[in-house]
C-alpha cells in the first residue's frame, strides 16, 4: 500500500500534487511519502509483535540513505544496518543511536572498525577469518571488546535475480556454515571480541518462505552446536531481503509481512534470543517515485520512443538487472483516450538506458511528466553523475508539505572536487 493517488486527475503524492513538485523543484526527482514509510514501519514491526517475535530491526540503510528517510524512521524507533563508514555516519547524523546500529559487509576496514567501536555500535557482523582478526586487533588496542556476529553463508537458493543472491557458496559474503563453528571457537577465545550473535542474509526481491525456512534451518542447528560447547549467543540477526510487488504481470505476489513473521517465529521464536532484523526495500521501495518529463518524443523505423530526462544513472535498476517499474502518467488521459506501445528511455548514450520496452500507455508528448513507481528503495543511493549528469534531488512529502531533503547540485558543484593537475598550470 503506497500513498500515491490520482486526484482530478493529477497524481498525488498524499496531498501534493506531482505538478506542483515538477515545477517548483524541476526534474528529475525522487519523491517520497512520510505516510507510506510509516505505514510500511508500522506494518513490519507490527507483525513481528504479533507473531510473539522480541525484534530489534535496523534499516538497511543502502535501500535509501536519504538524512530525512532515516530520521523519519528514526523517530519511528528505527536502528540501522550500515556498509561502511559513510553509512555508519548518515545513520548517526540522521539520529539513529549507536546501540541500534548492525555493520554489515565483506569489506571493513580498520578504519572503519576503529570508528564503529568509536561510537560504540550494537554488532559487528564479521565475514572473515581476516576480518575476525582485524577487528581483535583493533579492539584490544582501544581496550575494548567489539560485539560480534558471525554472517554464515547457509547454501541456499533465493530463488531471485543472480545479482541480489547472497547466500550461496560461490557468493562472496559470509562464512560457510559448514566452517562457522570453528571460527566462533577462535572468536570465543578473542580478547577483543565478544560472540553475541549469527547473522544471515540470503538475498534481496524474495518472494517465496522456503528459501528462509532453510536458512533458519541451518541457524537453529548452528545455535545448538554452539551451545552445546559453551559459547553464548543471545541474539540471531536474519538479515533482510523479504520482496516486494513492482506490479508486472506474471511475477509471484511476494508474501506478507505476517507470513514471514510466522515462518521466522515458527523456527527461531522458541530459542530465547532477541532477533535483528534488516530490512530495506520492505520499508521504502513503494514510499517513493522517480518523476520524470518526456524530454522528447521521437517516432523510430520500428517503434516510437519516449525520452525522458531521467537516465539510468539516476534510477540504474532496469540497466543493471533488467528490473520492472510502473511507468504512469502523472496526468490521467481524457476519458476514451486508448493506449498506445512505446520504449520509455534515457537521455544516457548507452543502449542499457531503457526503462521499459513496449510499455502500453496513453500517448504522450514532450513536456508530459510521468513516474517510475517503487523507486524509493535502491535508488536515488544507486544514482551517479555519469554523463556529466549532477545526482537526483530528492524531496520528502508530510500531507500538505514538501520539503527538498537533497537538493540538486549545480555543474560547478559537480566538479568541486575535481582540479587540474599541478603541472597544468
Ligand atoms: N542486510 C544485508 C546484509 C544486505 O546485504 C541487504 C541487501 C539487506 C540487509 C537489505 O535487503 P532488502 O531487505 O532490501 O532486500 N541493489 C539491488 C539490491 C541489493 C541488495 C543488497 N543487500 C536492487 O536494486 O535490487
């Protein structure tokens, strides 16, 4: 459930028309709405309660690293999952405690580790023997022991898309749950460490329960292993990856919160540990719009294409693993008026920058705007410059409001970090 409507025939984002946003903040732009972000909340953490489940979630912050987005769940009792330093940062500067905070990734440095114990973190979930050590290191020198997790691999298929499917061996994340025992034994007998967790996360867009249903499997046997030799764990962090609809035809409904949370207490609600949980595209996926102008119309040989001022760099999903987004008019065509089949496409200069083939839509013309629906999770964090394009402004609704929550660089602030070469004169 999303809050963006069609009134008069105007889409609205809750109470603001998109007319107003496109031309007061210009496009492209990201719109997202604080009613849907807090729904979505709402509707997460309320099933876990229902379903008898002690949770703990922490947003994953790379799904929408926007300051207002996260302070917006912040308020609403938000932790944080982060990837690096720079997200450990935003999470802090948007208002998310420290002791609410999980450090994912396969690449933290000291560095970064030295600066997540620094602001006193929850969990530190470790990926690899190298980093386990690293970490200890890191620790015993400030006189302090990090807490840990252990992210095991468990061999299961997430049944998604290659590119987002973490929880297979051949998949560089975690360490095979065939091995974990062993490092938790090394971990167990860290001075800087102290074993608090297992983390998991199997991919992300999942539709089905038994891909989870197996990794759980696999926690609940681990959990014993490492009870029965004496180290305490107190908390299981599942990660995230629960999908959500993008509305093409044909794709499995992804199942309900209150499913997922049945399937989780089902297998880890009687083990008594606190869980974590981290999701993202969950929480802000349908919280957000990519609106768009039709830049140009142009009538190919074999197909009309509209172009837009949008491009993947701004929105990089269908470029890169061929995603579907609804594409609608924000203005409603005239009664009658029939649906035609266009290419809807970028202004970037490689063939990938295609949002949609043959998409049946009411026809439209240069100056039209229209929006890419489901884009508030993984992307406007995934947008880039290329093509000398300044990154995406960003913009929060609260019922009658709107506030511009990233604004749009200008070209000179494009280039700011960019200078000739000494010898260039
Ligand atoms: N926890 C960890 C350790 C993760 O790696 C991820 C996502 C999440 C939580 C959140 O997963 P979610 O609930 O959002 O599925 N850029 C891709 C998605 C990459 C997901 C990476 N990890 C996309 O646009 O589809």
């Amino acid at each position: 459930m999303h809050h963006f409507t069609s009134r008069d025939g105007v889409l609205h984002c809750e109470d603001v028309s998109l007319e107003t946003i496109a031309a007061e903040v210009g496009t492209p732009v990201y719109v997202y709405s604080t009613a849907t972000l807090t729904r979505h909340w709402g509707v997460f953490t309320g099933a876990l309660k229902d379903a008898g489940l002690d949770a703990t979630v922490c947003f994953a912050t790379k799904a929408n690293g926007n300051v207002a987005v996260l302070r917006t769940l912040a308020d609403l009792g938000a932790g944080a999952d982060v990837v690096s330093g720079g997200e450990l940062f935003v999470a802090r500067h948007a208002g998310v405690p420290a002791d609410r905070i999980v450090f994912s990734g396969v690449g933290k440095t000291r560095d970064e580790l030295a600066y997540a114990l620094d602001e006193g973190i929850f969990q530190i979930n470790v990926e690899s023997k190298s980093e386990l050590e690293m970490l200890d290191a890191v620790a015993r020198e400030k006189g302090v022991k990090a807490p840990i997790a252990i992210r095991i691999n468990p061999d299961v298929e997430a049944g998604t898309h290659e590119k987002i499917t973490t929880g297979k061996f051949d998949n560089k994340f975690g360490i095979a749950w065939t091995q974990a025992h062993a490092l938790y034994r090394k971990a167990a007998g860290m001075d800087g460490i102290a074993v608090k967790a297992i983390a998991m996360h199997i991919g992300s867009q999942i539709a089905d329960l038994s891909p989870f249903d197996a990794a759980f499997g696999r926690m609940r046997d681990l959990l014993a292993i490492l009870r029965r030799d004496g180290i305490e764990i107190e908390r299981l962090d599942i990660g995230g990856g629960l999908g959500v609809p993008y509305d093409r035809e044909g794709d499995p409904t992804p199942m309900p919160p209150a499913d997922y949370a049945r399937v989780i207490a089902r297998n880890l609600g009687d083990l008594g540990c606190r869980l974590v949980l981290e999701p993202g595209r969950l929480i802000t996926a349908n919280a957000g719009v990519l609106l768009s102008r039709v830049v140009h119309r142009k009538e190919g040989a074999t197909r009309s294409f509209l172009i837009c001022d949008a491009g993947m760099n701004d929105l990089a999903r269908p470029a890169m693993y061929d995603a579907f987004h609804a594409i609608e008019p924000v203005r409603a065509p005239a009664p009658g008026v029939e649906n035609e089949h266009v290419d809807v496409v970028g202004p970037i200069c490689e063939s990938s920058d295609v949002f949609g083939k043959q998409r049946a839509l009411p026809p439209m013309q240069a100056g039209d705007l229209l929006v890419f629906r489901t884009a508030g999770a993984y992307g406007a964090t995934m947008s880039n410059m290329y093509n000398g394009r300044p990154l995406v402004p960003e913009v929060l609704v609260k019922d009658g409001e709107y506030a511009v929550v990233r604004r749009r660089p200008t070209w000179q602030e494009m280039i700011a970090l960019e200078s000739p070469a000494p010898w260039q004169g």
